[in-house]
C-alpha cells in the first residue's frame, strides 16, 4: 500500500480531489464532499460504488492462471521492451497509469525502469488487483471501470499504459499531461499460432496495430512502433495457463483443452509476437 497518495486522485461521485487518510487500523481515501473508500485487507481501494459496472471481470481462475504464467517469465523479453521503451520516451515521468493493469506485471516492469516514479493501477478485476497490491506495495491500485471518466485529475499522469486491454482514448488524453505518452501492447497475428487451434483460443486479426493507430490519431500523434517476436518453450500446463488467462477462458471447454494437452510432449516450442506502439499527446 502507498505511503502517501499522489495527489492526482479524484473522487468519481463529485470529482472531487481525494486524500490519503491512515491509522493503525485502516486507509482510506476520503473528499471534501464526504465521500470515503476504505483499503481491501489486501491493499486496494474499490472506487466502483452503487451499481458497479456491467462489464465482465476476470476471474480469481483466470487471474491465478496469468499469475502462473507470468510468474515463468514467458512474456518478460516483451514486458523489457515495453520498459526501455518508456523509460526512453519520458525519462523524467512522475506518474505512470497502467489502465487495465491487471495482476501489475507490466507496471512493475515499467516502474522498475523509472524509479522513484509513483504507479497507478486500474483494474476492473479485484482479484487481479488484489496481486497487484502485493507486488506493487508503492502503487496505488484502483478497481475502476476504464470506459467511465477516469478517477484522475487533468494532466496528471506522464505515462499511459495499455497492454492487451481496452482503450478509452479520450479519456487517456485527457489525464496526459502535455508532453506524455501512450504505449500500447497488443498481440501481433503470428502470436501463439503453434498453440491457438489447440487450446481453443480466439484468432488475432491481422488489422490491430492499423486499428489502434486510427482510434488514436485524433487525439495523438504516432511517435514509434516496435515489434518484439521470438520462440518460447512452453510445458502443457504454460499451455493451459496462457488460454485461461485470457478472454477465451470464457468459452473454453475445459474438457477439451485437458486431453489436448494429454497429448503433447514435455514441451514445444510457440511463438511469442507483440506489437508496441508509442503515441505522443498531441
């Protein structure tokens, strides 16, 4: 849990700005117009009051499987990348927002690179939040609804995160100071491929990368695309980990997957490919 909160939080009942308010017993963030949400035993802050929000979380199932396989360092050339990219676009960020941050992967990558710098972490997903919490002591880790106005206040943030999550553009220009920047992670067409008819994954159209650049453009300018490919060896139960963790657990038969991966040997080897885009504010 943070220490202090970076004043840049805003309350998303009356917008107005929240204070870190701790005791032996509790935290709390709390605003003038009385509003108050008190810390998770586990370190976060539930902003999503009333009727919450109608889209779907991931899973504790789902979380405990991107755990697993992050855990195994998969993804960590990719998560690298992102990092030196970042920290080489805004290397004096005071804040970095991973929206739809998940578990906090990502975000510690990324803070790693930047130290000193304070991390914000939305989620939709308490249980991913929940891990994040726990790995990102400093952060301040919010489950938040990203397709609402964001809980922060204008220019606040030197950084926007976005990997393999949704994207409201409007709103992560908004919360951009002047000169920050955007990075956006998705997967490229050739990613899992080895894999994807086998664990009953979706497929990844071939457009993503166009489709971002032209959600983006009339609120930012496109700075620099890098793409991270290479081979990974991955056991059944990496197998098994990478199609629950993602949205194709949703309808996956599980029955399916388990004798699929019956068969396979120890391991084998499946491409990895990433596209990751850096946008200026423009």
């Amino acid at each position: 849990m943070p220490s202090a909160t970076p004043p840049l939080l805003l309350c998303p009942v009356c917008r107005g700005l929240l204070s870190s308010a701790e005791t032996d017993q509790e935290h709390s963030l709390t605003c003038p117009g009385g509003h108050r949400y008190d810390a998770a035993r586990q370190g976060y802050f539930n902003l999503l009051t009333g009727s919450g929000t109608k889209f779907a979380a991931d899973t504790a199932e789902m979380v405990q499987a991107r755990v697993d396989f992050l855990a195994a360092a998969h993804y960590r050339p990719m998560a690298q990348e992102l990092a030196r990219m970042v920290a080489d676009a805004v290397p004096a960020a005071r804040t970095v927002l991973d929206a739809g941050a998940g578990t906090g992967y990502y975000l510690g990558t990324v803070s790693q690179a930047l130290p000193g710098t304070a991390a914000v972490a939305l989620d939709i997903s308490k249980f991913a939040l929940r891990r994040a919490a726990r790995a990102l002591p400093a952060a301040t880790c919010l489950v938040w609804d990203v397709w609402r106005p964001l809980p922060l206040g204008d220019a606040s943030v030197d950084a926007v995160l976005n990997v393999f999550a949704p994207r409201n553009v409007p709103e992560f220009r908004r919360v951009l100071a002047g000169n920050g920047i955007l990075a956006v992670v998705t997967p490229q067409p050739e990613h899992l491929q080895e894999i994807r008819s086998l664990a009953g994954m979706l497929d990844i159209g071939d457009e993503k990368e166009t489709r971002v650049a032209a959600a983006v453009k009339d609120h930012f300018r496109a700075e620099q695309t890098r793409h991270c490919t290479y081979s990974m060896d991955l056991s059944a139960a990496d197998i098994r980990n990478v199609a629950l963790m993602g949205p194709s657990a949703r309808h996956l038969d599980r029955d399916l997957l388990r004798n699929n991966l019956a068969e396979l040997p120890e391991s084998i080897p499946v491409t990895a490919s990433f596209s990751l885009q850096l946008f200026r504010a423009a």
